[in-house]
C-alpha cells in the first residue's frame, strides 16, 4: 500500500536519520567531497547550506514543485529525506533509494560504520493542513469518549473547556531485545493565543511513524542493509496500525469541520 501513502495527507515525506557515538569530521575536506559526490548522483542537488552556530552543513535541490531531497549533516547526526515523492512518479520507493545511496556512499566519505552507530531510523511524515483548533480536532479524531477526550467537557468560565495541548506519542518495541522501535507520534501546531483569540491560521498537524534500530547486543549488518530492514518492518507497521487507527480518522474529523 506504500504507493498511495500521498493520497492519504496533503504533504507526505521519507526521512532517514543516523545517529553516531563519535563525534563526525565536519571540515570542509570531508564535507565537500561528499556532497559532491550525492550531487553528482542527483544533479539537482545545487543549494548548500551551513549554520556555523549549530555545525551544520546542508545540501538540498531547488524547491520547485513542491518535492524535493535535502542532506544535513551535523557533528553527531547524518539525516536525509524527500518531499513528495509520489510526485515525481516513483513514489516512496524513491524516497527509499535516494536515502539508500547516502547510506551506501557515506562509509568511505565519512567513515560511519555500525561499530560507532548510536541509531539509525525511517520516518514516515503525514501532513494536514486544517484552519482551526489542531488539539480539539485530535481529541476529537482520535480520544472520543476517552477520559482524555472528555475533558473538553468540562466547564471554565462559565463556558465549555477549549483544548490547548493534546500532542500524542506512542512507543512500542517491535523486537525481543527492546532495541527495535517503533514510535507514532502526532503533533499540533495550534497555539494559546490562537485558541484565546480564536484567529487561527491554516497549519500543517504532522502525524509521524518512526522506526528505529539502536545499537548493542548484536553485530549490525551494512547501514544501507539495516535500512532496507527498517522500512519493511516500516511500512507493515504503517499499514497494519496507524492507516486505520490514526491517519483516516484524522482525514476524516477534517472533513467533517470543513
């Protein structure tokens, strides 16, 4: 079902993020030479990034069409992602091997292996935009007639409780040593003064999964090997327990407040 991910929200986004133990050289011999190598595999990768105050480096391509690939690399983190990708076609696939070939390139630019890995995962990014209350909106959609979603009952003022922080996080682990997760967490981008005021702006309300392999306790195949892994237990998980449970009945409550 991975190839209608798109149709389900109106943004939707692959990322990979690796985390190491040591520390990563971040001068310019080894920072140059590895972007120019992922740009010489995807040539539109023209737009380079640095934030000295936080030692990060970032290349991405032109944000045109609304889809795009970027690469950040920062002293402990090597991420990468792609907007949109059903745009191009490909679908997420493509998501899956522009991140496959980061990994697969940056052993012997960067000199990241398994032995050093601290985490590395996949996340599935699920946007909806929607013009209103982003927490009533997920009380609604996904609390019901839980204890938590009741406490839009209750009463303040004289009037009806308005919501102001309904964020959800879950995580599970998806192996026998704990060391596999899997993580679903939807953030609101409604704010206090927005819900005091009642002028709200159109926001993005993000759905994510995240799947992530730590390390320790066994020897870790080749990263890019690990990824492949990941996204099958990935995209299961996806279908089996969040398309359901969690990304329709939010469609749907906007929908319904449309």
């Amino acid at each position: 079902m991975a190839h209608s991910y798109s149709a389900l929200c109106d943004e939707f986004y692959i990322n990979m993020r690796l985390g190491t133990q040591m520390k990563l050289a971040m001068d310019r011999a080894t920072i140059i030479p590895f972007f120019e190598r992922i740009q010489r595999l995807y040539p539109n990768m023209v737009n380079f990034h640095q934030d000295q105050k936080h030692g990060e480096s970032c290349i991405e391509e032109t944000r045109e069409g609304n889809t795009y690939r970027w690469l950040s690399v920062e002293p402990q983190r090597l991420s990468s992602g792609y907007l949109n990708p059903g745009e191009g076609g490909g679908g997420p696939q493509d998501a899956y091997t522009y991140n496959k070939s980061v990994l697969e390139t940056v052993p012997y630019y960067m000199a990241i292996s398994p032995v050093d890995l601290d985490y590395l995962d996949v996340l599935w990014g699920f946007d909806f935009g929607y013009k209103g209350n982003h927490h009533e909106l997920i009380a609604e959609a996904l609390l019901g007639e839980t204890p938590l979603g009741k406490l839009l009952e209750a009463n303040g003022g004289g009037g009806g409780a308005k919501g102001i922080n309904f964020e959800l996080s879950g995580i599970v682990s998806l192996s026998e040593d704990a060391r596999t997760h899997a993580r679903v967490w939807i953030e609101p981008r409604t704010t206090p003064a927005q819900v005091r005021t009642g002028d709200f702006s159109e926001e993005m309300i993000s759905l994510y999964v995240i799947v992530r392999q730590w390390n320790g306790g066994k020897r870790l195949p080749e990263l890019h090997e690990l990824h492949g892994q990941l996204i099958e237990l990935g995209e299961k998980f996806v279908d089996d327990h969040v398309i359901g449970p969690f990304l329709s009945p939010i469609r749907d409550a906007i929908a319904r407040r449309s």
